[in-house]
C-alpha cells in the first residue's frame, strides 16, 4: 500500500492556504507517489471523519484561489470541543482521544496541520498523546513567532493599502478625519506595514498604549499647516494608554472573544475635539483575508507546502516549516506555541514612523 499523508486547514481562513495544499498534494504524488487524504473542517473533520481523497487533479488551478477548499473550524479545539446536545444546548467536552483514534485509523505517515497559535497549540497536545504531525504557520496577522513571515499578511497588507489610498482622497476632497480599522488582534504588523506604505498620519497598535492627547495634537499640527484632513490606522487591537481593547463580543471556552469597535471609540473622541469636522470610520474586516493571494503569498504558500513534505520524509515529525531569512528551515511546534511576534514599539518600524512623522500615539 502507498504511503499516505493528510492535511488539514485549521484558524480563521487566510490567502495561500489553498497554495499550501496544491503544493502538499502534488509534492507527496510527484516525488515521493504519496496519497494525500484532505481533512474538512480542520480537527472537526477529524473528529466527525470528513475526509477527502486529494489528487494533482482536485488541486488543479489552486493558486489564485483565496480560502480554503478543504473548510476551516476556529471553535474545533480537540481537547474543548463544543458537542451539540439534544435539547440544542452545547457541552464542552475533551475529544481527544477520538480524534487520536480516528487518526491512527486513517494509517497516515504524518499529518500536515495548516495554521495560526491556537491550531499549533492543539497539534503540540496531540503530538505529547503520540500523533505524528508537521506544522505550517499561517495568519494574515503575521504574529507567529516561529517564522519571519506567514503567508497571507501581505495579501492583508496590499488590501488595507490600497484602502488607505482610497481613503486619502475623499479625507481630502472633504476635509474629514478618516479612521481606518484594520485586523490585528495583538499585533499591529497589518496596521504598521499598511499605515507606512499609505502615508497614515497616525497608527495605532495594539503594543503601543495611545495617548488621547497625542493624536488631537497631531491633527491640531496638521491644521495649523493648513493640512485639514487626517488618516489614521487603527489596529483592532488598539487600546488607549490604561484601557483594554475594543470587543464587540465576549469570547467563551471554545471562542475567541471579538475585537470591533476600536475605531469607533476613537472617532467619538475625536469628534468632540474637532466638531467642525466630519469624522469618519472605514472597517476592513474580512476583506482582508478573502480573494486572491498576492504572488509573494502563494510563493510561499507553495514553499512551506513543499518543505512540510521534505519535513515528513526526513522523518521530522514535530517540527514546524518557517521562513528566516530567504531561507525555509524548521523549528519544533512547541517552540511556534504561545509566544508571540510583536512589533517592538522602539524596533526599526516604529523608528521609521516616528522619523517620517507619523504620530504612533505615545
Ligand atoms: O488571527 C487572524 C484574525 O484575522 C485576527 O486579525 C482577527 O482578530 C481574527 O482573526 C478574526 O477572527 P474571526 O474571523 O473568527 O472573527
């Protein structure tokens, strides 16, 4: 019998997943003639045995493709698993041992975990209980830090770009503060990187506490320069200097609380500073994960699919494909878990804003 392999797509959806798949599938065929078995869902195809036989022809023209064709599940956590009861009410239960059980059943070679901390930090608890998995990161919010780069961030960072280009024109036309609301959860790497390359006037991230006053006096210099409208990034993330971040919903056991609505505290702030102008809030949200991938993105989609083959021949089970440098290498899953990549508020980003002029908020 061939040697077999699956894959699984775990986390909130990014551009360049699907990228990781095609080059998953055609690596194993092409150079080792592997099977490759595509699990739905994430760990809740595991669970509930939804599979899908991959071949060169179900990857066929993957690469422009945004998503994941194999689903995701961000509430799948094996060891919290959220069970539907009868009467609808739900039970979070420990289903590892299912999930371990369905796994060895499938006879796998290894299975390659597509995801963010949250997917990695579940691949490292079944990894401890036996299971042989090879991780690939994944975020658009490019917070891993096991890896320089995630795909899927630049996609984020193109999108928001453009956004704040779009918005620098009618902020213009009609003297208005715009603020846009970029994602970002506790990183502002989107924000940063899209803030610098649209000329924001001001970013706020999540690491960088605001100061109220800061900002007011930003826009005051800019008036005072006859310059009478402003852009400001705003990381969803982002908290005033003592606050805590904007959620719109709390999270649970098996849920991740949602961000929202730090944008729009802000404007309110700033609408009774400047009441003579228009303030305004664009929202991007999961615009910036959906669509087409840029060529970088499925670049590297393509590279930590392949090397996460390389992984499971080379017997690697455990390690995680990362990007240093130019340079795909590996490091251990539970070296990628739990601790996060962020921007340093004194690093070189920040020094580059802060040199351009570009107010950060402390
Ligand atoms: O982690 C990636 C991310 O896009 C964050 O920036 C954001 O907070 C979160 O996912 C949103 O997740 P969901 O789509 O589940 O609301």
């Amino acid at each position: 019998m061939a040697k077999r392999i699956g894959i699984l797509t775990g986390g909130g959806d990014c551009p360049g997943l699907n990228a990781v798949i095609r080059a998953v599938t055609k690596h194993a065929i092409i150079s080792y003639n592997w099977d490759v078995i595509g699990i739905e869902d994430g760990f809740q195809g595991l669970y509930e045995k939804r599979y899908q036989p991959l071949t060169s022809g179900s990857v066929r023209g993957l690469l422009v493709r945004g998503g994941t064709i194999l689903g995701s599940s961000n509430r799948a956590n094996p060891f919290r698993y959220p069970i539907k009861l009868p009467d609808g009410r739900e039970e979070v239960r420990d289903v590892s041992e299912e999930v371990l059980r369905n796994l060895a059943e499938l006879e796998l070679e290894a299975l390659v975990a597509v995801g963010g901390d949250g997917t990695m930090q579940m691949a490292q608890g079944l990894l401890e209980r036996g299971a042989r998995i090879v991780g690939v990161p994944k975020t658009i919010d490019n917070d891993l830090s096991a890896t320089d780069f995630t795909f899927g961030y630049q996609t984020a960072v193109e999108i928001a770009t453009e956004a704040v280009d779009r918005l620098h024109t009618t902020a213009e036309s009609h003297d208005r503060i715009i603020l846009c609301e970029v994602m970002g959860r506790y990183a502002g790497w989107i924000a940063m990187a899209a803030g610098l390359a649209g000329g924001a006037d001001v970013i706020l991230i999540p690491e960088i506490p605001y100061r109220l006053e800061r900002i007011v006096s930003a826009i005051e210099d800019r008036k005072a320069k006859g310059i009478t409208f402003s852009i400001i990034v705003v990381a969803e993330g982002a908290k005033p200097l003592g606050g805590e971040s904007a959620v719109a919903v709390q999270g649970d056991l098996t849920r991740q609380e949602k961000l929202g609505g730090a944008a729009d505290r802000l404007a309110r702030e700033l609408a009774r500073h400047f009441s003579e102008h228009d303030v305004r809030v664009t929202v991007l949200g999961h615009v910036q994960r959906g669509g087409t991938p840029t060529a970088f993105d499925r670049l590297l989609g393509t590279r930590y699919g392949t090397g996460a083959v390389d992984l499971v021949a080379e017997g690697k089970i455990g390690q995680i494909v990362a990007l240093r440098g130019n340079t795909i290498t590996s490091v251990p899953i539970k070296d990628a878990c739990g601790q996060l990549k962020l921007v340093d508020p004194r690093g070189e980003l920040a020094r580059v804003a802060r040199h351009t002029g570009v107010e950060l908020g402390a």
